[in-house]
C-alpha cells in the first residue's frame, strides 16, 4: 500500500470536508483469469467491511463507472434498499451521495476514485469537475505505486 496515495486522499477528504473518499482498482485471478474490483486505499471508513467487496465489472458503483468510463453522481442512496443491495460500498459505509470519476490513461480505466457523503447533498457541475480532476492527478501516483 501506497502511504503517500493514502496521504493525499487523506488530506483531500479534510480539504474538501467529504465523509469518504476511496479508490478502487481491479486486479485479473490467477486462478479462474477472472477481473474484480476492489477498493484498495480508502479515508473516512467507519469500518473494515470495504476489504470483502469485490465486483464485477458492472457492478456497483466502482463496477459501473469501471464499464461505462464516465462518472456517476447519485443522491439519496439509502431511500431505496434494493438498490442498496447492488452498490455494497454504500450500504457498508452509509453513503447517501456518491460522486466517483474513472481514474484514466490513455482513455482506458486504471481506477475509480469515489467522494461519498453520509448525507443528502446536491452536486453540482463544479463538483464533479473536481472529482474529475483529482482523478486526474491521483494517476500519476497509481504508476508510482
């Protein structure tokens, strides 16, 4: 584990007063060749729990944005719990809003980077220019690591 990745969201998450921040990556198992998402650096957990999440990707909040290549803003996470069923990091942690941005090189993912808020909180478009970016920057440290 990176300390200086973990650093950096660490200072993030108390410079932009976010409840949670945490980046996945995906790694392929040798045994069944098989590609899940895990979150590997996390800030502000409440819990361990984020280290059993894997998904597909596809799936959950990592897993979508992994797939589409875009980000994912969503609101109001906790009012409907078979949704909540689909995103495990946000049943895990009580995320009410998530805003999280693919983390790429090349135009290919490398990562995700999630900002979650243990509230109801409305996003606006600068906000998520500013996960975006962070994205951007948190690149260069992925290769580094």
């Amino acid at each position: 584990m990176s300390i200086q990745i973990q650093q950096v969201i660490d200072n993030i998450r108390q410079e932009l007063q976010v409840d949670f921040i945490g980046i996945a990556l995906s790694r392929v198992s040798a045994g069944t060749n098989l590609r899940t998402i895990h979150w590997k650096y996390v800030s502000g957990n409440t819990n361990e729990n984020y280290k059993r999440i894997r998904l597909q990707v596809g799936r959950g909040i990592a897993g979508i944005v992994w797939r589409t290549g875009r980000s994912y803003c969503e609101m109001n996470l906790q009012d409907d719990p078979k949704e909540l069923v689909e995103l495990p990091i946000a049943r895990m942690e009580k995320i009410e809003t998530a805003v999280a941005a693919p983390i790429l090189k090349n135009g290919r993912v490398q990562g995700v980077l999630l900002f979650g808020y243990r509230r109801p909180l409305k996003i606006e478009n600068d906000f998520l220019k500013e996960v975006e970016a962070r994205a951007e920057q948190l690149l260069v440290l992925l290769e580094e690591a």
